[in-house]
C-alpha cells in the first residue's frame, strides 16, 4: 500500500500538538483514508484545495486520543495533483 505520511502541528483544540496522519490509498480512487494518531481528543478541520489554491471541499471533525482512520469522499474529482490541509 503507498501512502503519505506527515507530523505537523495541527489544528486540533484547544493548544497546538503534534499529530501524526498517513493518507492512502495513493492514488486515491473513490475514498480518501487518513489514519490519525493525535495525543489528545479535539476537534480538526480538513480542507481539500487545488492547485491553484481553491477550495474543494472542507469537514470539521471530533478526533479521539490515540490512532483512529477517517475517510473524506474524493466526489467528481478529476485525476490531479491536490492539497489536504
């Protein structure tokens, strides 16, 4: 399975932590799987941009403590190259 990683601080309330996401399958197909590891509960924001820095599509959603897989449908989305925030 390809995927991409990253470690950023997040947008995750109400302090700023390290979080740890991989993304997979690349290339996406009909589903996007993130697979997040966060050291406390919050609440994240996702936005999906293209290239030209246009917003595709943007979801809030509670993240627990711990690894847990959330999933963002890839919609009418053209084969291209995209930004995940």
């Amino acid at each position: 399975m390809d995927e991409v990683t990253q470690d950023k601080a997040s947008d995750i309330a109400p302090s700023q932590e390290t979080i740890r996401w991989k993304l997979y399958p690349v290339p996406v197909k009909d589903r996007i799987n993130i697979l997040l590891t966060a050291e406390q509960a919050g609440t994240a924001k996702l936005e999906l941009h293209d290239l030209t820095g246009r917003l595709l599509q943007s979801r809030s959603m509670d993240v627990r403590s711990g690894t847990g897989t959330y999933s963002l449908g890839s919609g009418n989305l053209r084969s291209g190259i995209y930004i995940l925030k």
